[in-house]
C-alpha cells in the first residue's frame, strides 16, 4: 500500500507562506472566531435589552474575581509554555520541548481545577424570591441570597421543568453585605410565601445563564487541548523520530489554537466577572 | 505463479492493494468519499421526498386514509392510516431538516465538491484526507440522529426546520434530539470547508493560477466560506437552544412568559426569542446560497462544454459570486419583517437585500449570454442545465416581492415562499445536481448513463416539478397560509384547493419521473457503454485523469497553460483545447 503525497503538507506555499496544516488551523480559528462572536453578541443583546435590575450591576457581586484573576495567570503562563515547546522543537530539543509541553497540560487542569471549584460555590448558593416583602435582618425584603442550612428540608427537582419544586420550607443563611458567607441567623421562610427558588445555576438568571454557557463552552475547549496536549505527550516521541519538522508543525497548530483559547479567556475575564 | 512480476507498482493498482473496508467504507480517498456522499444524499433526498409525498395526500384528501403506507405508519404519525396534526408538523420539519441539511448541502458540497474539485485543481486528494473522512461519518451520524428521532417518545421535531422558540423550548424530545443532530452536521460542515479552501489555495497545479480556476471550483471554495463563517454562529444558538431546554436557562424565554395558560414562574425569563431568529438566520441566509452557488458551479461547466464556447464573462461571474458571499451575511433579516424587529433594521435589509439581486442576475445574464451564438449540444447534462436556468430566474425574481418590506407583509407565511424557494432550490439546484450527476458519471464509472433514459428522465420531471409549484405563487397571492394540517377551513372549496389538488398529483407524478434515472444510474453503472477519459471533449483537468481515476488522480502530476474554458479557438484542429496541454503557437 502508497500513500499519497499531498503537496505542501510540510513546506509552505509561497502564496500563503503557510504549509496546510497551519493553514487550515487558521481557518478553523476563524470559525471560532464567530462562534464565540455569536455568544458574545448574545450577551451584549440580552444585557443591553434587560431591564435595570435584572442584571447584576457588575458580575463581581456574584462572581469570584481574584479566583479569576489567578486563572487568568495560569492560562497566560501556559501560552508561554506552549511557545516555549514550540521554540524548543524549533532549535532541535526534544526533551525540553515534553516538559515544556507537560507544563502546559499542568497548567490547564490547574485552570478547569480552580474553575471547578467556582461552579461549585454557585451551585450550593441558593436565592429565594417572596411573594410578598418580610423582614430579614432589620430590613424588608423581597428576595433573600445565602445558603440553606443542614436541617432545611432536601430541593426536590419538577419531572416536567426541571426547576426545583417549591418545598414546604427553607432554611436559609443570608448573604453578608459584600455577598460574603453570612454569620447572620438562619431564617425560616413557609413555602407559601416563596414565589421561585433557585441556586446560583444556569437557570437562575440571564446572566448566570450567559456566565455558564460561555465559561463552559471555552472549558470544553480547554479539554479539547488538553487531550490533544495529551496525545503529543504519549506518541510525539514517535511522529518525532520519523519526521521532526512534522511533530514541530503539530505542536505550532496546537499552540495556535491553544493561543485563541487563551484568548478567549482574556475577553471572557473582563466582560463576565469585572463589567 | 512461475515468473516473478515487478510491474504490480503503477498507479493503477494502489486502490487495489486495500481491504475492502479501507477502501469502501473507511476510505480517505476524496473520490469514495465523493460517491458515499452522493449515494448516502441522493437516499436522504428520496426519503425527505417521501415525507412530501404523505403530507401532499393529507393537503389533497384532508381526513382519508393515506394509501399504501398508511397503515405502517405508527399511531402518533398517523391514526388509522390518517395523518394527524403532530405527524404533518413534524414531517414538515424533517422535510425541511432534511432536504437542507442532509441532502441539497451534502450533495452539492460533500458529493461534487468532494469527488471533481481536488480533480479539477490537479491535486492528488485533499489536502487533509483523514479530515475528510471524518467529515463524511460525522455528517452519517447527524444523519442517523435524526432519523431515530422518529422513533423516540413524542416523535421527532415538530417546530418547523426553523425551530422558532419559545415553541421549539416547550416541544418533545425529538427536538433535543435534532439539536444534537445539528451540532454533528454543522460540524461535518466545518471539517469539510477547511478542507476544500486549503485544497483550493494550496494544491492548485502548476500554471493554475485562480483565474484559470473552472468556475465550479470558485463557487465551491465561496460556499466553504459561507460554510465556515455562517454555520459557527447556528452552533452557538443550538447550544443555546439546548441549554434552554436541558439547563433551564432562559436566552429565548422572555419574562412574564405564559404557556398553555400556566405562568411559566420557574424560570427566570429575560431572554428573547428575536435572538434565536437572528442567530439562525445569519445562519440560514448564507445556506441559500450554499444550496444555489454550486449549483450555479454544475451549470457552468455543462453549459461550457456543450455550447462549445468560453463561458460568457468569466471574471464578471467570479467577482459576482465573491460579492455574492460577501453580502449574504447582511441580509439574514428579511426573513423576520414581520416579527416587529422594527422599521429602520427592515429597511437596512431591503436595501441590502435589493443590492444582493444584482450580481445574482449577472450571474444568469452571463449564462444565458453564453448560450447566444453556440451550436448546442442538446444531451441530457445540457438540458437540466438549461431548465436551471429560466426555473432559477422564476426562482430569483418572485422573490424580490419577498425582500420588499410593503409586499411581504401579504406575502409572508403563505405558499407564494414555499413556491419561491423551492423553486430556487428544486428545479433550480436539484436539476443542477441532476446535470452534473449525468455529466460526470463517465468519469466516475468510466460508462455513460443512457441518453434514452436521460430524456424519458429529463422531460417528466421538467413538467411535473412546474406542476407541482407554480400552483402555489397563485395560492400564496390568494392568501393561503402556509403549514396548515387542513387547508380547508381556508379555502372552503375556492378555486385554490383545486389547485391543492393539482400540486399533491404532480408530486406523485414527479416521484413516478424519477424511475427512469434509479434505472438509469443502476444499469449504466454495469452497462452502460464504454467510454474514454474525456468523452464530452472537455477542457478542465478532471478529464485528463483516466475514468475512473485511480488513488492519487493522475498518472503525471498535470500542469496548466492555459484557461479553463478554452473551445473553439480559431485555427486549432480540435474545438477545444485542454488546460493541460501546451497550446502550439
């Protein structure tokens, strides 16, 4: 069995000063490009039609910005890394090339780590919209923020919706002021007074809902790197041995489209936890 | 086995050196991968045809029982043989899913694409061979998908191949389910647009520079643009469209929302269903013309080859059909005149709608200019690709009524769109598809299809497929509503169920017209006479491989000298000469 030879699978076309892989990698982002350019969209429409009030005023009421901020570091550092295989390959050194490579991996289950543990402070998070205002702490309100105590009765979730069911009570922990874990008393609220309950999930508002949406597609992302991370750690030995200039493209398309991921990120950081 | 034989190394004999499942099922040759396109489109144009069929009989014969099949189809679809509203609504989604997504597109991109580009630029595949493999099973899955979404509870799609929402959020899961089916096929579309650009630009034989490109390669590489550039943000709203349906968010669900009189309180509200319309839409805009251009692409070489002459204006059809591409992703919105979106946007896109009209005449202008002056060669490629040409213009210019935003408030939701688009997309590309599949059968099989079958083809279908829609331009003007179960209650006995009538007995008469092609394309395949590399006397570089090509296309890597559409040329001793071949002094 021949193979085919496909023309400029290594060396660049002098139109494009490109070889094809590269080539085509760059189309792919750009594909990307508009994917996210449709969620971004989504979230400029959904935010800017919002009534005042449905929208937090800056997502750092309710998100985690210096959690934030050090995965925004841990994800440039792993750009940096990637070139750093990259330039390692390019000057014939395989083995820094892995370790830079393996770096890289670290850094990204570093980043889906620290991620995981954000998502799930949201999902224990709970917020309980009223019929009518009560008192809390001094103060008539119509919504409380906080979380539900042990005693409080388990969320049953509607077959048909679901929606969490409303339950016959809660106990809930209000929020501190700055949405700090609250040391305040535990309040009891009847099911009869409580018009919708739900954690901090997709579902409890527009922007939670864009918040999840987006992160969670560009966390696939960085999985979808990570294996491929992955694979050129087992077997790049091998496709290093019968072509080094082949294993050194790879590893530039992967860095390519491990670049954009980052970038992703670096408009994900400001428009969803700081504006 | 005496003599030891070292002659088993020609180019020839690759294709034959691998198992039957490398090189039928699991090939990465763009040739096989071409044809499992084209089989696996032309089965799935078939099916979604059949659907027409049975929901043509309920239009007809509103409350009989559907003939034949009736009483194979499950209660849900159709209760003692009669169709029910569920049933013809969700038929009517998958028609359209269908024909779209599964059939026209993979067709006209994954079959003809796939097989003639790599051919016609000099390439010996594509460039990313695996890739497009992967492209032909990811796309056989989202296939599949769809198809068992018949079978679950509730049945499949039922909210129209468009999927409006809030409608589309409350349906059953056969809607999550072609979701999921969306997301595999946009992605087999993605796959494959990289590809074709990377194989246009790159792989281009020496001398082929991209105005001596064939003009099929140019409407293919401006589709796997708007591939590329339109469907990513579709994917975006499907995802969207899921997270609303399994996640409980809200992005379509606008607050105080009230569904079968129940409050919907559980959930948070603030989305906007106008948000759907417009992602799916700059989506779908763009896909109309992935469906027209390579068609447009097919005309062109058919038209080229039997007039015996340089297509008319080349280079006005290639900058056409780059502005073409450029503007139609800034004209998604006037599909949504009617949603309140308000005047100044409908204006935007009227004008820009108008502007987009333009290089599509010139297209045709050209085309039909070409014609002036040929001696015709009238065989069965030339004669779909001749009847493409006024059923598009017919196509193209009711549609301008549409793209006004004072008429389309008549004319919008009635059968007048369903009979501007499908003929676009009907006589208009699938005829175009019909020409190139006898156009290039030769070069695929090496035998020609009959032209006795050809024609007995040909006509009937030319007939038929007018019954079928001119029909609705007179039923849409008269008001009548489009996906309606029972047209009845509208048309209470009005010279317009007449006409019902007539469009249901065309279609059926239309599917009777297609027995001669299935002949046709089953015994040429084994029978069909023998003939050399370049039975149509053609100049473009898919004729100087030998038919059918081998693994890797040519037995000498060619290169070109000259354009690709050069016929007649005075004081030569052929009337054509071949991109591949020096032209003497």
């Amino acid at each position: 069995m021949s193979t085919t030879v496909i023309p400029h699978d290594l060396e660049p076309h002098p139109l494009t000063g490109m070889y094809n892989g590269k080539f085509g990698i760059w189309l792919f982002l750009a594909s990307e490009i508009m994917l996210f350019g449709a969620l971004f969209s989504t979230y400029v429409l959904l935010r800017v039609g919002a009534p005042p009030g449905q929208w937090p005023a800056h997502g750092s009421e309710i998100l985690n910005v210096p959690l934030a901020t050090l995965n925004t570091a841990v994800l440039i550092s792993s750009s940096v890394t990637m070139v750093m295989s990259w330039a390692a390959l390019k000057m014939k050194k395989f083995g820094s090339a892995q370790v830079w490579l393996t770096i890289t991996f670290l850094c990204a289950g570093a980043f889906l780590v620290v991620k995981y543990f954000e998502y799930t402070d949201k999902f224990h998070h709970y917020q309980v919209w009223l019929n009518d205002p009560m008192p809390v702490g001094g103060h008539e309100v119509t919504t409380i923020k906080g979380h539900l105590t042990a005693d409080s009765p388990k969320l049953e979730c509607s077959e048909k919706t679901g929606a969490f069911n409303i339950p016959e009570y809660v106990i809930i922990t209000p929020d501190g002021d700055h949405g700090s874990s609250g040391h305040g008393e535990a309040v009891r609220v009847e099911g009869s007074k409580i018009k919708r309950i739900s954690n901090f999930g997709p579902r409890h508002s527009p922007y939670l809902a864009t918040y999840f949406t987006m992160t969670g597609l560009h966390g696939l992302h960085i999985v979808g790197g990570m294996v491929v991370i992955l694979y050129f750690m087992l077997v790049g030995g091998a496709i290093w041995k019968r072509s080094p200039e082949k294993y050194t493209n790879r590893i530039e398309c992967t860095g390519l489209y491990w670049h954009f991921v980052d970038l992703v990120w670096i408009f994900l950081f400001p428009v969803l936890y700081l504006l | 086995m005496s003599g030891h034989h070292d002659h088993s190394h020609g180019h020839h004999d690759h294709g034959h050196d691998l198992p039957f499942w490398r090189k039928y099922i699991f090939s990465v040759d763009h040739k096989m991968i071409g044809c499992q396109y084209t089989v696996t489109a032309l089965l799935f144009l078939f099916f979604g045809f059949t659907l027409m069929m049975i929901m043509r009989w309920q239009l007809a014969y509103p409350g009989q029982a559907i003939p034949f099949i009736g009483q194979y189809l499950s209660k849900d679809i159709a209760a003692d043989g009669v169709l029910v509203g569920d049933g013809y609504n969700a038929f009517g989604a998958m028609h359209g899913t269908i024909m779209v997504f599964l059939a026209i597109v993979p067709l006209a991109v994954g079959g003809f694409g796939n097989y003639v580009l790599p051919l016609q630029v000099g390439a010996p595949d594509m460039a990313f061979p695996k890739l497009n493999m992967m492209s032909y099973w990811v796309y056989f899955c989202g296939g599949v998908t769809m198809l068992t979404s018949f079978f679950i509870k509730g049945g499949a799609a039922a909210s129209g191949w468009t999927s409006y929402p809030p409608l589309s959020v409350f349906a059953s899961s056969g809607q999550t389910v072609w979701l999921l089916g969306m997301v595999l096929l946009i992605t087999s579309s993605l796959l494959g647009s990289v590809n074709f650009i990377v194989t246009t630009v790159q792989m281009r034989a020496k001398g082929l520079s991209f105005f001596r490109l064939p003009f099929f390669v140019w409407a293919q590489l401006v589709t796997s643009f708007l591939l590329l550039l339109a469907f990513p943000p579709l994917e975006a709203a499907g995802v969207l469209q899921l997270m609303d349906r399994l996640a409980g968010t809200s992005f379509f669900m606008p607050s105080g929302l009230v569904f079968s009189s129940e409050p919907q309180t559980h959930m948070s509200g603030g989305g906007s269903p106008l948000l759907w319309q417009h992602l799916f839409w700059f989506l779908a805009h763009p896909e109309v013309y992935v469906l027209i251009l390579p068609a447009m692409g097919i005309v062109s070489e058919v038209i080229a080859t039997n007039t015996r002459k340089p297509l008319w204006g080349y280079k006005s059809l290639v900058y056409s059909v780059i502005f073409l591409g450029f503007m139609s992703f800034i004209v998604w919105a006037h599909h949504m005149f009617m949603t309140g979106m308000g005047t100044t946007l409908s204006t935007f896109f009227q004008a820009t709608t108008m502007v987009i009209s333009v290089p599509s005449v010139i297209v045709l202008t050209c085309l039909i200019l070409s014609l002036y002056g040929a001696s015709i060669r009238y065989n069965t490629p030339m004669l779909f690709a001749l009847a493409f040409l006024p059923m598009f213009a017919i196509g193209g210019l009711t549609g301008l009524p549409l793209g006004l935003t004072a008429s389309d408030i008549h004319l919008h939701d009635t059968y007048y769109v369903i009979g501007h688009f499908h003929y676009v997309v009907a006589p208009g590309t699938i005829f175009a598809m019909f020409a190139g599949i006898y156009y290039w059968f030769p070069k695929v099989t090496g035998r020609k299809m009959s032209e006795f079958l050809g024609k007995l083809h040909f006509w009937p279908s030319f007939v038929f497929i007018n019954v079928v829609f001119m029909p609705m331009f007179f039923q849409g003007m008269a008001g009548l509503l489009r996906r309606q179960y029972d047209q009845t209650e509208q048309l209470h006995g009005s010279i317009a169920h007449g006409l019902t009538k007539m469009s249901s007995y065309g279609a059926w008469l239309l599917a009777l017209a297609q027995l001669p092609f299935i002949i046709n394309f089953f015994y040429s395949m084994f029978k069909g006479r023998k003939v050399d590399a370049n039975p149509w006397e053609s100049t473009t570089l898919e004729w100087a491989a030998p038919s059918p090509p081998p693994h890797g296309n040519f037995d000498k890597t060619p290169v070109v000298y000259c354009g690709p559409y050069e016929y007649s040329v005075p004081g030569k001793s052929k009337d054509y000469c071949p991109q591949h071949v020096a032209m003497e002094a």
